[in-house]
C-alpha cells in the first residue's frame, strides 16, 4: 500500500550485557547544557536495592525520583513533576528513565512539557507538541511494551487516555542491558512480554501493514516464541531474546498500528486502571473472532509458562462500567481503522464493542 511516514529513529542504541555500566560515560557530554544537572526516574521497585541503586551514575548535583509503576503515567503527574523541578532548580541537562514502559513514559513526556508551556492535556495527539524536549533517555529494565524506541509517550487524562506523539517523543538514547531483566517477577515478565506479541501480531494483520512492518513483526513474533515455548526462564538467551524482539516489535509499530486489542485494552486501563500489558492479555485471550491462530498460540504461551489470566471479570461490570469503556475505545479512530479499514464505521460500533468487553 501507499503509506507515506517519515518518522525518525532513537538516536543512539547502546545493547549488550554489562552496558548499564556505561551510562554514566554516555551521559557525560550531554551534562554542559541548561542547568547542567540530570533528572533521574526510576522505578521505585529498585529503592530498597542498595546494590543497583550504586550503580546509577547520579552525582551530587543530580535528582533522582523513584516512582511507582502500579498506575500508568497520567497528565496530572507529568504536570506536576515539571513544575516542581523548575520551580526548584531550572531546567535540567536530561532526564533518565530507568524501568518499564511506563517509567520510559514519563520521562519521554516530562522532557517534552520541561520546554513546552501548558498542561500536556492540551498535547494529547499527534504532532501537537510545539518545541523539541530537553535531553531523553530510556533504560529498560522489564522489556515488551517497545516504549524504548516507540514516537508516543501514553498518558491518562482527565478525559482520554492517549500518548504525546510526535518526532521529538523518541528517545535520544537508549541502553539495552539484558541483565537488567533477569529478576522481573513472572506473571510481569509475562505480561509486558505478550506486549511485544500482541503488538506484533496487530502490525501485520491490518489494513496499514506493509513490508517494513512485517520484517521487524515476523523477527519479533518469532523471537517470542523462542522464549514463550521453546526455552526456560532460566536460559539466560531467553532475556536476550525478549529484549530484542521488544526493540523490534515496538519498529514494527512505527510504520504499522495495533488494533482491536489495544483500542479494548485502552478502555480497561482509563476507566478500570487495569495496567496496560495485563488488560492487553485479558483481551486479546477472548479475540479468536479477530485474531484467530494467534489467540490459540497465545493460550499455549499462557499454558506452558503456567501463567493465570484472569476470567469472569465481567460479572462484576456494571452496564454503566461497560458502556464507559466502550465509548474510550470507539474514540481510537486510527486503532479502528487499522483493523477493519477507512469505513470501518459501517462494520463496528458501541454494541460489538460492548459485546468482546462481556466476554472478559
């Protein structure tokens, strides 16, 4: 098909064992601008871990500030870190993301509002953002959501959940450091992992795939069932494995979409708080009717990792809870698109959405 994209790419891509240990060599010639310190956000699963908290190359100059990945990012936390740093201390050279997807988020987000004025409600959408941010760079410590190399930085707001995306959301640099993954809990493990896969498979089967998508898909998807059915935990290969096919399925994006999945996964996160890679799984688990094989191979990823998903969660659900979550992911129109092509109008509306939502 004829999709014309000309996105830019993350700048520097450090990747190897041990290269966390070089962020601090990495970081040194970015640290003459501005105010010439650095923001470090870093998820608060490492507070307590004196041995990895050495190992960040913070100096005294700097600030880091550990914060709690059970909520997704939203606009109002963005906001408010922004403000607290340039109230106290002007603003900073770069700022450093190290977790997951959403820990990467928020510093993507927060260097793009450190330079544009407003609250970053009024950036939600695509090439909205009016100035390039300060410094970014993102280490990731689970792998699967593709946010180290994704244009979007996803945030919750008052009325939408939907990323800062543009040129400038791409990461400047970032570290891909195997070892950094090996002591994620596994359901989470799991969970961010499917990520690469659902994204992967949503790439390829819409009406926006093309070529270049479907090399970095197909090498993901692979890659993930290297680790999903093939290999041990264990095997130290499989971590080298997730992180890579995570670096490719989150290319894959940048010439693709998702679709159905992520547009109900959207739903359950804005209106429930269900996080992204779990309502992701407890979605794409009830889509045979879209997603066909891929849905049966997941199940068997599911199985062999011994992995629970949860199921029945919508006897619970009142009517209203439905009809909210329904209405957030019938306004993802370029999700929607992707999946069942420009009309998709005329083949999708609130009830069938309602109707995979009661299926959950």
């Amino acid at each position: 098909m004829n999709l014309f994209r000309n996105f830019k790419s993350v700048t520097k891509t450090c990747y190897g064992r041990g290269s966390f240990d070089k962020l601090g060599e990495i970081l040194e010639p970015q640290r003459s601008a501005n105010k010439q310190f650095m923001v470090f956000v870093v998820d608060d699963y490492f507070a307590d871990k004196e041995d990895f908290r050495k190992r960040i190359p913070a100096r005294s100059e700097d600030e880091i500030h550990f914060i709690s990945s059970l909520k997704e990012p939203s606009t109002t936390q963005i906001d408010a870190l922004r403000d607290d740093v340039l109230a106290r201390r002007g603003l900073p050279a770069g700022i450093i993301g190290i977790g997951g997807g959403t820990v990467m988020d928020i510093a993507k987000a927060t260097s793009l509002m450190f330079t544009n004025e407003g609250s970053s409600v009024q950036y939600q959408g695509l090439n909205l953002i009016k100035k390039p941010g300060i410094y970014h760079c993102g280490v990731p410590t689970i792998s699967g959501t593709g946010a180290e190399v994704s244009m979007t930085a996803v945030l919750t707001g008052p009325v939408k959940k939907l990323g800062l995306k543009c040129d400038w959301t791409v990461l400047d640099q970032i570290v891909l450091d195997p070892d950094l993954i090996a002591t994620v809990p596994q359901d989470q493990w799991f969970y961010t992992g499917m990520d690469t896969y659902i994204h992967s498979v949503e790439a390829i089967t819409g009406t926006k795939k093309n070529t270049f998508a479907e090399a970095y898909s197909e090498k993901a998807l692979e890659l993930c069932r290297e680790v999903f059915l093939k290999r041990d935990r264990k095997d130290p290969k499989s971590d080298e494995f997730l992180m890579v096919a995570s670096y490719m399925g989150g290319l894959s994006l940048t010439y693709s979409e998702v679709g159905v999945c992520h547009a109900l996964s959207y739903g359950l996160g804005k209106v429930l708080e269900i996080h992204h890679c779990l309502a992701n799984c407890i979605a794409f688990d009830k889509l045979e009717d879209v997603y066909g094989d891929n849905v049966q191979e997941f199940k068997g990823m599911v199985k062999h990792n011994n992995i629970h998903i949860p199921q029945g969660l919508a006897k619970g659900w009142s009517e209203e809870t439905i009809s909210a979550m329904a209405e957030v992911a019938y306004n993802l129109p370029h999700m929607w698109d992707h999946a069942f092509g420009p009309e998709w109008e005329k083949v999708l509306d609130r009830e069938r959405i309602k109707g995979w939502y009661r299926r959950m």
